[in-house]
C-alpha cells in the first residue's frame, strides 16, 4: 500500500479524468488503488488483455469511476478514441520481458517505440496536460532490445514538447529498477520454483539489480506530475541487491515460515543475450544534468554544476540492502 496521499497531492487528481496504459498490470492496480482515493472523475484502464481485465477486478473492486478499455497501443484510431477528455496520461504499456523482446525484436519495437510515439502523439492533438512514461533503467546504455526500445520511447518522450505549439501537455518520464513483486518479475519466477520444490535458477552469482516495491513505484509516479517541468526523468533513490542474495534470502524465508520441507538451492546459469550483470540508474552524460532531490533524482534540461558522486548508480557499487529489510519484504509478498 502507498503512504498515506497528502491532501496537496490529492487535489491535483481531483474531478480528472485519468487514463493508465497497462493499466492491469502491477503498477497499473497500485496506481489505480491510490487514485481512487483522490476522487477523480473517471479511471481509464486501459489494456489489450482482456483476461487481465477479469483479474483486475477482482483486486479493485466494482467502483463507477473505473472504466476497462481493451485496445492496443499500436492502433491510433483506437487510442485516440481511449485517450479523449482525458486529464491525465500515465504509459505504463509495454513489452517488458527481455528475452521476449530479444525473440521478437519487431513486436517490441512497434509496441515500446511505435505505441509510445501514438501515445505522444494523441497527447498532443488532445491537448492531454501532463503525460508520464514509465520506463526502466535498461534504458541506460542498453544491451538488449528491451532497452533500446525504451530508451526510443525515453527520447521521444523527453523531446515530444518541440512538437505541441501552443498546446498545453506537459511530457515527463519515470525511470525505475526491479519492482519485486510485481508480474513477471524475478520474485515471482522465484516464487513459482520454490513452491515446486525446484532450484532457483540465478544467470550469475555477481548479478545485482536495483530494487523497489511496487508501492514505492506507485508512490514516485503519482508525485511525479505535480512536480515535473516538460522532458524531465525521475529516478527513486533505490538499495541494490545481489540476485543470488535474493534467491538465498527466499529460500530461507519460504523454508522456515511456508514450507519446511522445502529443499530448493540455488543453480548458476548462463547469461541470456541481451542480460547484463550490472544496471545502472543514469549516463555518463546525464550526470551534469542530475539534481539530488532528496529521495529521488531529477534528470533536468539545465546542467546543475553540481558534483555527483557516480557511484551510487551503478547497482555494483550503490548502497545495498541488508538483509533483515529483505527478508522483511519477502515474509510480505509471500504472505499475500
């Protein structure tokens, strides 16, 4: 559950009408959940997985301000329809998966480039006022087409104001690392293992990856528009971890609350092409332009003159978390 939402905060979602793309997934719930706190006038949900749309409802309920809309981000017409008298634009959509998208590099392409661009682009004949792409660190200096593709949208994003005349939308992005918990995710295959007694297969036991939870996620993503000049990019200040640590940590939670006869080790595999050992939050050439903004990071357009200290965004070299809080999170997520 996000914290509590400030009264400041919730106005600005007050009598808006507010469209999520991706909109079943993780975040998209978390996001939903929170908003509906903040009395909109409407919540667009937005999806082309229709039996994702039955899950969702089951998490958020029978609530008159939610509308679910089956369509695809690649269809223009069909966006344009979804996104009309919208507030408000969070784009969570997308293939995110780096070994699907390495096995269908166009599919990734038409939906994390092409389906963005129509997004940006019905944005602004729509007069939509704030657009928030979410996005992924894996878009910094990407390896693998999942990334590639993101950083495409990230530029289209940061650049799509050049275009929009004396409209009025306002582009932001939200760069974010792993979300545990959330679908799909490392967690989850882990999870899916252990409650099969199989080991839980780790690509490289130096691997480290920033983490969040999802409402940390969500958390970060309802502040951004209040908050953003156009083409900015917001990082969470997030801990590291070691995957290996991840599995080992899950491993002795499930055993010793869920499953004692549990016997699940870890296996060492081969990297997947495209996977690389370490992530990192910002570029070389991003770092001049960075502000410490207290509990996340600001990539503006003005260089700051400030000295950064590099390290802390490179998920090898950046604050770790220890293992109790890890643990803590996991007794959480495997008790829901």
């Amino acid at each position: 559950m996000v914290k509590k939402i400030s009264e400041k905060l919730a106005k600005n979602y007050k009598n808006k009408t507010i469209l999520i793309t991706g909109g079943t997934g993780s975040i998209g719930t978390a996001l939903a959940e929170e908003l509906i706190k903040c009395k909109p006038k409407a919540i667009r949900i937005l999806t082309n997985d229709e039996n994702s749309i039955f899950e969702a409802k089951q998490i958020l309920g029978n609530n008159s301000l939610f509308t679910y809309i089956i369509a695809d981000i690649k269809d223009r017409d069909r966006i344009r329809l979804a996104m009309r008298n919208a507030d408000i634009v969070f784009h969570a959509a997308a293939m995110k998966h780096i070994d699907i998208c390495e096995e269908n590099p166009f599919d990734a392409v038409k939906t994390n480039v092409i389906g963005t661009s129509n997004m940006i682009e019905i944005s602004l004949l729509e007069n939509i006022s704030k657009f928030v792409f979410i996005s992924t660190d894996k878009a910094v200096n990407p390896t693998s087409t999942l990334g590639a593709s993101k950083l495409l949208a990230e530029r289209l994003t940061k650049n799509a104001s050049a275009y929009k005349g004396r409209g009025k939308t306002n582009f932001s992005i939200v760069r974010f690392g792993n979300v545990i918990g959330s679908r799909g995710s490392v967690f989850q295959i882990f999870h899916e293992l252990l409650k099969q007694n199989k080991s839980l297969v780790v690509t490289d036991s130096k691997m480290t990856r920033f983490i969040m939870s999802i409402s940390e996620a969500a958390g970060l993503i309802l502040e951004v528009p209040n908050i953003a000049k156009d083409g900015e990019i917001f990082i969470l200040k997030m801990p590291s971890i070691k995957i290996s640590e991840l599995a080992k940590s899950m491993i002795e939670v499930y055993q010793k609350n869920i499953n004692k006869k549990n016997n699940s080790t870890i296996k060492i595999s081969n990297s997947r092409n495209g996977e690389r050992l370490q992530e990192s939050l910002i570029t070389e050439e991003e770092i001049p332009y960075c502000n410490d903004m207290g509990k996340m990071f600001k990539i503006s357009n003005i260089q700051t003159g400030k000295k950064i200290n590099s390290e802390q965004f490179n998920s090898a070299t950046a604050k770790k978390m220890s293992k109790s809080e890890l643990n803590k999170i996991i007794q959480k997520l495997l008790e829901k």
